[in-house]
C-alpha cells in the first residue's frame, strides 16, 4: 500500500483530478514550501497540463498563500485558513520565540516594535519585497544583521500581522495578512482539530498518529482530540496500525513521477519506510542536513534521485539511480521527467551516469 492516490499524485476515486491550485491546498491544508520552487511544482505535478506560468498566475490571484502555519516551517495554505492555523498549531513555535530572541540579542519590546514598523510601512495595499521590509526596519533602528532579519519577518507573519506574498521578480515580498484575506474562517478550536485531522489522513493516509503529530506539532492529546472528531478508518500496514479517510485504502500507485526535493510525499511522514529504505533515505537527504533530493518514484517507492540545470534553451536533468535501472526504467524515467520540462515549458536534456 503507498500513499500516492492520497496524495493527489494520481487520478482516483479518493481525489479525483484536481483543475486548480485552490482545489489542491484545500485538500492538503497545507502544503510543504519552504522551498518556492518546489512548491511551486508540487502543486505542478498533480495539476496535469497546468504550467509554472499557470502556478504563478493562481498564487497571484491568492488561491494559495505561503506562512508558518506550523512547525516554524514555510508552508502553501488555503488563505481563508491562516489565521485559525496561525492560532491553532503556529502559535506553538511562537511560544518558543523567546530564547531565540534571546540568542540574537533582540528584546521583547524590538520584536514588537519590528512588528509594528512593518504593519506601518504595508498598510493600504503595500507589498514589499523582504530587502524593502528589512530596509524600513532599518530606518528606524531596528538592527537587522545576521539572522535578526529574518526572525522578525517571521515573527511578524507568526503573530499573524503579516504574510508571505507572490514573488516580486526572484524575491519574496510580504503583505498585511488581514487585506490579503479580509474574510478568514473563523472555526472553533474544536473544530479546527478535527479539520486538520480530517485534511492530513484523507491527503496522507495511510500514516500513523505519530506521522500527523510530527505534522501539526501539536500536542498527543489535541492528536488525539482531532482524530477522534474526524471521519476516518483505521487500517492495517505490515502490523502497525494507520489511519485513512473512507475509502482511502488500497488505492493503486502511480506507475513513475518526478518529484520535487520538498514536497508532502517525503516531508508529510515522521516513518518514511513506506517510501524508501535507510539507505536510500540518506541518499535523499546527503548528510542529514534537511536538505531533500528530487525524487523518482515508481509505484510509491523512491527509486533514484534527480537534479536540474536551467538555462533559457532548456533543463537539463541528471539522474542518480538509487536501484538497478533496465533500459525500459530510463524510458520511464524520461517519460516522468518530460511533465516537469513541459511545466516549465523547455525542451529536456536527461543525463544518467
């Protein structure tokens, strides 16, 4: 059993074909996109047909938008739910804010004041880019080096002043949360754990209550709490006991895909045993230091990893096989790797060693 249908890698009765970027973060809740580019293709890749151009387009028209919801990690969420999941699971990294305040040498009061500025400097519509934000800090004394920069920019959309808005050219650009959604969902606590209970199985499953702890960052108890209110089956997976949405067992595995480094597929799991083995895991993340691969996956297992070379005549792509390749395994490989060169619209160029 592999989670590939849940996860919208593959057309099922579980998620039939999504037709736009609003349909899949809503079935996710949130999606991994600490890395703009394979965020981007994340959504690409189950969006059959749809372009990096397509993708951007969406992100503009606010289908998505990226933050902290949880974890301190950056994140596509559906925008009407940012300020509950700021609430609900991001104020959790905020409670620890402090010590890392601490070792930067930032008070309470500057953090604050940050906050303040750059709620200032966006109101009305404004959109700046993170060099523009860390500018106006500057301007009024707010010591910006090192990592005191981006801890307050994160700061602010953690405290939910601020958001992650579309690129600005190559750059990240920040908004005021409440313009950029002036209509948010304001469920009870109660029901945003069922929520997001309910988003992470039917997207993920199977996985384990561990795997959506490790998710969320939330307490065992609100787990516990989340799960108990949502609508899901229990399964067996080689002896351990997994969770699914009706109807989420047993779905078939997509046959090849071409996967970005930080995409759900990986990053969504605590276990990834389901996805690969201790040694292949190593390999896709070289030295341990979170830094993922792009993937090859052949019936929900990984079986290489990849990497791209744009240019503006095309990408080319070298492939690092982590299983024995045959011949008709290139020809799959390639035929994987062209969704992703047909994203971004440029003839492919494949390199196996």
């Amino acid at each position: 059993m592999d989670s590939t249908a849940a996860l919208g890698l593959r057309m099922s009765a579980l998620f039939p074909p999504a037709t736009s970027v609003a349909e899949v973060v809503e079935w996710f809740g949130a999606m991994q996109a600490q890395d703009v580019s394979s965020g981007l293709w994340s959504f690409g890749a189950r969006l059959p047909g749809f372009t990096l151009a397509d993708v951007e387009a969406a992100v503009e028209r606010r289908e998505a938008v990226r933050t902290w919801p949880m974890r301190g990690t950056v994140h596509f969420v559906p925008p009407a739910d940012v300020h509950w999941m700021l609430e609900l699971m991001g104020s959790r990294a905020l409670a620890g804010a402090a010590k890392r305040r601490e070792s930067l040498g930032l008070s309470q009061a500057e953090a604050d004041r940050a906050v303040d500025i750059l709620g200032t400097a966006l109101a009305g519509g404004g959109r700046l880019t993170r060099a523009q934000c860390l500018s106006a800090l500057a301007e009024k004394g707010v010591e910006t080096g090192g990592q005191r920069g981006y801890h307050l920019l994160w700061y602010a959309s953690q405290r939910g002043v601020t958001v992650i808005g579309p690129h600005i050219g190559k750059e990240q650009s920040f908004v005021l949360l409440d313009e950029w959604v002036p209509s948010p969902r304001r469920p009870s606590r109660e029901e945003a754990l069922a929520l997001i209970a309910q988003r992470y199985f039917q997207s993920h499953g199977p996985a384990t209550r561990k795997d959506f702890a490790g998710w969320t960052g939330l307490t065992m108890t609100d787990c516990k709490t989340g799960i108990a209110a949502a609508t899901l089956e229990t399964v067996d997976v080689n002896g351990i006991e997994m969770l699914v949405a009706p109807g989420g067992a047993d779905q078939p595995g997509a046959d090849w895909l071409a996967l970005p480094g930080f995409d759900e597929y990986m990053l969504g799991y605590k276990d990834r045993s389901l996805m690969a083995t201790p040694e292949q895991i190593a390999a896709i993340i070289p030295g341990g230091n979170g830094v993922f691969q792009s993937t090859l996956v052949r019936r929900g297992r990984v079986v290489a990893t990849w990497k791209r070379a744009i240019t503006a005549k095309g990408v080319t792509v070298t492939v690092n096989p982590l299983v024995s390749f045959t011949a008709k395994d290139r020809r799959a490989a390639d035929d994987a790797l062209a969704v992703y060169a047909s994203y971004l619209g440029l003839p492919l160029t494949v390199k196996n060693p």
